[in-house]
C-alpha cells in the first residue's frame, strides 16, 4: 500500500508539473490584456487559474494512446493496490468471522467459556495446554502444496495479472475512444 500510494503521488505530481507547462504556454502565447477563463481579454469572466490547470490535467489524461495508458505510473499504482486489497479481502473470507476466535502469543489450549486470562502471578504452568508449533494438518493448507515461494508468488503475481489485463481492456477502451473523438494526436496510431 505504501509503494502504491508513493507511485501515485509521483505520477500526481508529474500531471501537475506537466499542466502548468502546459497552461504557462498558453498565458505566454496569449495576447496583453486581462486574462480570462477562455483567453480574450473581452470576457468579464476573470481567469480561474485552478480550473484551467484541472482542464489541462484532464485533456493530458484523455490524449493518451494505449501503449501510454497502460505502460504507466497510474497503471502500475492500480495493479498494486488491487493486488494489495486481494490479499485483505482474501484474509477476511479465510479466517473465523464468527467472534469465538482468541488470538495467544504463543498457541495455548483455552477453552472458550474461560471468563478471563488469569495474571501471571496466580498463573499455574502446569494448567496451560500447550499446542505444538507445528500443525499437525499442515499438509491440507493451500500453501503446504505449493510451498511458501510458491504461495506468496500466487497471491502476488495472480492478482498482478488479474489487473493487468483488467487494465489493459480499460485502457484499449479509453484510448479507443479518445482516438475516435481526436483527442490524441492527428496520425498518431491507437497503439502508438
């Protein structure tokens, strides 16, 4: 989560170094007068400089090709903040939901109509069912199959994978559709 949300800030902050570019050529090329929202000087809007840098960021966005869309800061921060949010949901379907699950540092055999953990103190050792360390029924966890490289690949590269071709018919779909309203560059190719 924390690589995800440092990938958008930057490509957050690229939009931004790029539209104030963008609108700084703009206001250069513009003549002398009072500047206004739709650059002549004979309007009594005066100039938002917010809203045209915000219309800047979005004609930015909406001129990009396939290629540009889906090989890109945003694309990347996408795949890996899905592949993050699989890996909680898929914590939450996989673990005891009921409220009857007792969390211990260490596995210790407690029945659930125990009032409360005694202290340390008045503590009897000898009382204390100690669990092994090793689960007995290991082999029926989905990671004893496929051994825990294979495990942590699964739940990295699958959902990778998931969202990269999500975003690849997200991003087809929006170049193809800015391509056909001309927004992207006259003779540049969908796939440029």
């Amino acid at each position: 989560l924390t690589i995800g949300w440092l990938i958008i800030k930057f490509h957050q902050a690229r939009m931004q170094r790029l539209a104030l570019a963008a609108v700084a050529r703009s206001l250069s090329d513009a003549p002398a007068g009072q500047l206004t929202s739709d650059g002549l000087a004979a309007s009594k809007q005066p100039l938002d400089l917010a809203a045209r840098i915000d219309e800047e960021k979005a004609r930015i966005a909406g001129s990009k090709t396939f290629v540009q869309r889906f090989f890109s800061i945003k694309a990347l921060h996408g795949m890996i903040m899905f592949t993050s949010w699989i890996n909680i949901v898929g914590r939450i379907f996989a673990s005891n939901q009921s409220g009857d699950f007792t969390c211990h540092t260490y596995p210790v055999y407690k029945p659930l109509d125990t009032p409360d953990i005694p202290d340390s103190a008045s503590l009897d050792l000898a009382s204390l069912t100690l669990l092994p360390t090793h689960d007995p029924n290991y082999a029926r966890l989905p990671w004893a199959k496929l051994g825990t490289a294979g495990w942590g690949a699964a739940l990295s590269v699958g959902p990778m994978a998931g969202a990269a071709l999500v975003g690849a018919a997200v991003s087809y779909f929006a170049a193809r559709k800015a391509h056909s309203a001309g927004r992207t560059t006259p003779g540049e190719a969908l796939f440029h």
